[in-house]
C-alpha cells in the first residue's frame, strides 16, 4: 500500500531541482529540499515513537519548518493536528485531553506554561519549534536519519484533525482522510489551473484549512512554488505582485490592500488570481478591487469538515456575493431544514453537501456524527439558495457561528465567561458586519439591577481567558433581550439593531 496524500505531492514534483518555497529572509528551498526535510522529520517521529494512526499536535508560529513537520507527520502515517497560536493554555488543555497525542510540539516561549499540561493530559513527548524554525523538533529532524519508506496509508485512513465549533460549545475534531485532502487540492488544482509555472503568495497562517489544506496542499500537488510570509503585511505583498501569479486570502486581507498607496493595475499586472474565502466577501469589497485592480476576486465556500465545496469560475462571470458552483466531484443540494426534502432553484433552505471532500466524523462523537449527515448528505448548518444554473449563495447561517477574519467563534463559548462575570444577569454574542474583518464578535449583555458595568472593564476581564480572535470588539448593554414565544433569544433581531455598528 502507498501512502496516499504524499505520493500525490511526490507526483507533482517534476524537476526536484524547481524552487518550492522562499521566505522573507530570502532564503530559497526546492522541490528536493521538500522531499529530504520532509523524510528527517518523518524520521524523527518515528524516533519519538509516533505510530501509523498517532496524533501529532503543533502549536507553533509559522515557519517553514512547521510546513516539513506537517509532511513528516504525513510521511510517518501520524495524523497532524494543528493548533490555533491563539490558544490560551486552558483551551490547549482540552485539545490534548480529546485528542491524546503522542507529540505535543509548542512555542520554546510557552513551554514552561504548556508542558505542564501536556503532562496531566499524558502527553508523552512535548518538543518546541519557533518562528525561525528552530528548537528541539528541528534539532530532532536534523539528527534524524530521512524515513526511507513512507508508512503506507490508503485513502480513508485519517491525515489530520482539525478541530471546529460544536453546537454545544464544545470543540470537536473534524476527521480528514487522505483522499478527503488529496481530492480536494486535485479539483483545486485543476479549478483554478494550477501550473508548475505559479508562485502563490502565501500570507496565511497554517494551522488553518485555507492555509494549510488549500493553499500548501494545491501548491504541492501542483508542483508550483510560493513566497513564503510569516504574516499578512499589505506592502510586503503588493511588493511581490510582481515575481507572483496567486494569492490567496481572506476578505481582510483584499480590504487592506485596497488601502495600501500604488495598488493598481500595472502593480497587479503580472497577477493572473486572487481567491477570497474563511469568510464571506462584502460584494463592495468585490466592486472596488475589480476598479483598482482590473481583477474580479475569486470567492469560494469551504468548512473545517469538507475541505473546499463550490467555487466561482476561473472562466465566466464571478458574481458578487456568491460562491459559484459545486467543484467537480463535489455534490450540493438545498434541503428543507425540517424535512431534508430538496428544494426547488431559488429557494432558501439548508446546504447539504456529498463527495470525495467529505469528513470521515467527529473524533470520538458517534452520535454527533450521525446527527450531522442526512441519507449520506452532510449537513452544513449553512443556510443558502442554489440557481438555475448551479451557482450557490449563502444567506446565513442554521448554526449559531462567527466567522472573524476567517476564524470560527462559537458565542456560547464567548457567553459563558461573560455570564460568569459579576452583575451580568445574560449576555447574547452575535457577528454583525465588518468591512476588515466580515463579522465582528459582538457582545450584548444585559446587566444587573443596579450594576456598573462599562464596555473597558468587560474586555479587560475577558483578556487571557479566551484566544484574542474570540474576543468581542464591542460590548452593549440593553435592558433585556429579544425573545420568541418559546423563550428562545431572537439573535436575528440583534443582528437587525445593530447591523451599521461598524460602518465607517
């Protein structure tokens, strides 16, 4: 048996002598370098003591170092688990305890405050790697003799784990196969005509599905290269338009750059794609990059659990505000949300997915798996409206999510620390729209008879209790909050009041 992600990638490589990566340091790697780095990190896990179907869990800064380990922890058979930065140890607590690692790799900086509890969850090895892509995890690869043999893996057997909201507030692991990553960065590929020729901007962080899954595993298969970021920074990158074909970024990144003095069309000339996804575009945002620049954004519609679903075409009109059709391979329908009868082109209902991209489950969640899939069909929670023509719109969402600079925040989560706090009797969090960031956490608190609460103080308790990206931008105070005749807070109302909060 082959190991079937990475015998992918190994195909795209025609020339190992082509560049694969450079960084903002200028250092350059190839395609060969990718194949021998990946191997001595495969290598090292085996080392470890990492076994065919063990969890390898990275809390790091990027660097390109942490790309090799995600292809080592592929190469050794292991399923890789990235981890939001953000994280607070707490939260990292919880990761551990559910998805029991066998390497917990983290910041040099955080070890003092994580290995502690790497230690009561049984992790049996906590290694480091930092933002230069140095620390004990790279010293163990550079020691490591390069893993001759890929562990074989076949199609289903689990690649990664990524975790993502629960409609409870609980996180929970979405399970991706090898062909649930492989399939989808082919029709990627493909989609979006991928060559060995495209240098693709990557400014993304990668313990993320844009970052990671797309845009890595679609330059991988591909056989192209990128310029390599640490972070999102609107001059570097309009700086290497020029030596660039791609980018890839989510809707913060495009209402930046727009910002950003000398973006223009001569400056986006040698450009040939920019993709926009995480979150949901404003058709605004569109219009102006395509007056700025010439180009009209492509958005596309993808989740933690089926990796990319729908694209806007790379040929044809890219109509704003929507996410284009099904990619090939990928079945969608739209669903009464009561009794998953399908609907008629036009009407909104429930987005209902199938294909090759689809998640195997939630980690140890048999029932919550089974309650997400409908005759085979997952259900997205997302709510939307197909055409006649196939090309899908989302018009909101069944299940109560923010999507925040194309990060998921889970409100009950949020809400919970903010009822706890003193003189808060409720509170409500809700995304309303934002131009930088396509929904800004909202809270809305109702507060104690007689209580003081100020927005300063609220945030100020808040901070090192939750990862930055689920802090609330705004704090509001109302006397009580909407409800329906069964008690149920009307968010949509929320939404409704306060819906021009950040309008510039």
């Amino acid at each position: 048996m082959a190991n079937h992600l990475f015998d992918r990638i190994r195909a795209g490589i025609a020339d190992p002598a082509r560049p694969f990566a450079e960084t903002a340091d200028g250092a350059r790697h190839s395609q060969a370098d990718l194949l021998e780095r990946s191997a001595r990190y495969a290598g090292a896990f085996a080392a470890l003591g990492v076994k065919p179907g063990d969890r390898v869990a990275l809390q790091v800064e990027k660097s390109l170092e942490a790309v090799f380990a995600y292809l080592g922890a592929v190469r050794a058979g292991a399923v890789f688990l990235p981890l939001n930065t953000a994280y607070t140890p707490a939260e990292i607590d919880y990761f551990l305890g559910d998805a029991e690692p066998a390497v917990f790799v983290c910041d040099p900086a955080h070890r003092a405050a994580l290995e502690p509890v790497a230690a009561a969850r049984g992790v049996g090895r906590v290694l480091t790697l930092d933002a230069a892509g140095r620390g004990t995890l790279a010293q163990a690869a550079d020691a490591a003799s390069p893993h001759g043999v890929d562990v074989p893996r076949g199609p289903d057997d689990l690649a990664a784990l990524l975790y993502t909201s629960g409609t409870t507030g609980r996180s929970k692991g979405a399970m991706l196969s090898h062909d649930n990553l492989a399939s989808n960065a082919q029709a990627l590929v493909e989609e979006w005509r991928f060559t060995p020729d495209d240098v693709l901007i990557h400014a993304l962080p990668i313990f993320h599905t844009h970052g990671l899954f797309v845009a890595i595993n679609v330059t991988l298969l591909a056989g192209a290269s990128m310029l390599f970021l640490p972070r999102f920074d609107p001059a570097a990158i309009l700086a290497l338009m020029g030596r660039a074909s791609v980018l890839m970024g989510v809707p913060t990144f495009y209402t930046r750059l727009l910002k950003q003095p000398g973006l223009t069309a001569t400056a986006c000339a040698g450009m040939r794609l920019f993709v926009s996804g995480s979150a949901p575009l404003l058709a605004e945002t569109h219009r102006q990059w395509t007056a700025a620049t010439g180009h009209a954004i492509l958005e596309r519609y993808g989740m933690t659990e089926t990796n990319m679903i729908t694209s806007n075409p790379y040929e044809g009109e890219r109509v704003p505000g929507t996410v284009g059709f099904p990619l090939p391979g990928v079945s969608v329908r739209v669903t009464d949300p009561d009794t998953g009868r399908e609907l008629i082109a036009g009407a909104v209902g429930m987005i209902e997915v199938k294909g090759p991209n689809v998640f195997k489950g939630y980690w140890r969640m048999p029932e919550k798996t089974a309650a997400e899939f409908r005759d085979g069909w997952f259900v997205t929670g997302d709510l939307g409206v197909m055409d006649l023509a196939g090309r899908v719109q989302i018009v909101g969402r069944g299940k109560d999510l923010v999507i925040t600079g194309g990060f998921n925040v889970y409100p009950k989560e949020v809400e919970t620390e903010l009822d706890a706090l003193p003189g808060v009797v409720e509170s409500a969090v809700i995304g309303l729209p934002h131009a930088d960031f396509g929904e800004g956490v909202t809270a809305v608190i109702v507060p104690a008879e007689g209580a003081r609460l100020e927005e300063a103080a609220v945030l100020a308790a808040l901070e090192g209790r939750l990862a930055k990206f689920k802090l609330p931008k705004r704090v509001l105070f109302v006397n009580e909050l909407p409800r329906n005749a069964m008690g149920k807070v009307q968010k949509n109302l929320l939404r409704d009041s306060f819906a021009g909060l950040y309008r510039a």
